[in-house]
C-alpha cells in the first residue's frame, strides 16, 4: 500500500506485514498485516473510529510499542534489530510528536520547553538556545519565546509543542489528534501550519478520527479493526 518508492527516494516509514497481538487469554489482535509506505515529503492521515486500532498504529509508528510480526523499518534503519536503548536514541533522533494534549511543562517558558527537546538527542549546548528559537519562528511565535504556558492559547500552545517536535530536525512528524483540544478556528490554523510544513518538505503522519481532518493529508487511509482498509487520494 502506498507509492512506489524509487531508488533515490528511500521510505521513511516502511510497514511490511506488521501486526501486534496483545497475549490473553484470550489474545487480542490490534494490528493485522499492515503493509504502509511512506515516502519523504507525504502527508499522509490515518482515519478511523475509536477502537478502530489508531493507538496501536501510534504506538508502533512511534516506537513505543514493537510488533509481534512482521518488520517495520523507519528511515530504512529495520527496528525490529534494535535494543530498547537504540530504539529509544532512533525515536529522539528521526521522529518529531505532537500530541492532543500539549505536554508543556507548566513553569517553563515557551523556548525553555523547546529548548528541553533538543537536551535529550544529543544537541551541543551551544546550538539549543538558536535552534529552539528557529523553531518558534518557524511557527509564528519569536514574539512569545518568554511566555509561560499559561499566557498562551490553545493555538499557541500547540505551536510550542510542534515547534518542540521540529527542533531535532526529525525525518517524521507524528501528530496524534493535533486538533482535538482545539476550536474549529484555531484547529484551521494549526492545520494550515502542518500544510505549509508539508509544502517545505516534511514528512507527515497525522492520526485523527474527524475525516474532515484526514481530508488535509495528501494521501487518506481508513483503519477498521487493525487493518489498513482503504489508501485513496484526500480531497480537500
């Protein structure tokens, strides 16, 4: 499923019969034979109801979880070979998140907490401050680098958090639900950041039940009952 990846065009994200079977009794399947490619520069929204297998897809693009079947290699690193240490230093290194909730820390000011996400992958003290300071441009927020969480909007909120995923340079920005904390003006501009996002060449994966979210994505799949169900062109 997916496009057709060219020699110069390696995935970033290849699923290859991937499934997760959670061990009973009696043993659950949340992921059945997923096959996903996704190419540098996709945009591409997972969709589907809760239950639907959304989180376990999450959790294994993310490297948090691993699948019990199947490989999955990402960036073209197989981490399926990997220990808990390495795949933890791969997720710090190539993956950018961005959750529903913001997960800024409340006493820590705009660019202190995009600063912190570059502390654990190995960024030189010396370039965190300028590197976190060109993030929060980047998402329309050099005027509140000093701001605490609680003098910004929701909006603003979550352009710190995705600022803070984009610091380390990732091949993949993973957003689970970017919108689901937000109103629907607010929800428009945060998209219409990830589109601009997009448009300079990131690498998005956006996991939404709100098909009208999905419909942003260049590419739409439909997830029922762990299986990957339809892959379509999304209209916006």
């Amino acid at each position: 499923m997916g496009q057709d990846a060219s020699p110069r065009a390696r995935p970033v994200i290849e699923f290859r019969n991937v499934s997760l079977t959670y061990p009973g009794p009696p043993p659950v399947t949340a992921l059945s034979a997923v096959n996903l490619l996704i190419l540098p520069g996709d945009y591409v929204t997972i969709v589907g109801p809760s239950g639907s297998g959304k989180s376990t897809f999450l959790n294994v693009a993310g490297l948090l979880d691993g699948p019990t079947d199947g490989s999955y290699l990402l960036d073209g690193i197989d981490t399926s070979a990997l220990s808990d240490v390495e795949r933890s230093a791969l997720r710090g290194r190539r993956i950018g998140f961005v959750f529903q909730a913001f997960h800024l820390l409340a006493h820590r000011s705009a660019l202190a907490n995009v600063m912190l996400a570059s502390l654990y992958n190995g960024t030189p003290r010396a370039e965190r401050r300028a590197l976190a300071v060109s993030a929060l441009t980047k998402v329309g927020l050099a005027h509140r680098i000093e701001a605490l969480p609680s003098r910004l909007s929701g909006g603003e909120r979550q352009r710190v958090a995705i600022a803070r995923a984009l610091v380390s340079r990732p091949a993949l920005l993973l957003c689970d639900e970017p919108t689901g904390n937000l109103d629907s003006a607010t929800a428009e501009s945060v998209l219409s950041l990830f589109d601009v996002l997009h448009r300079e060449g990131m690498t998005v994966l956006l996991i939404t039940h709100d098909a009208g979210v999905a419909s942003r994505g260049s590419r739409m799949v439909d997830i029922r009952d762990g299986r990957l169900t339809e892959c379509r062109k999304a209209v916006a």
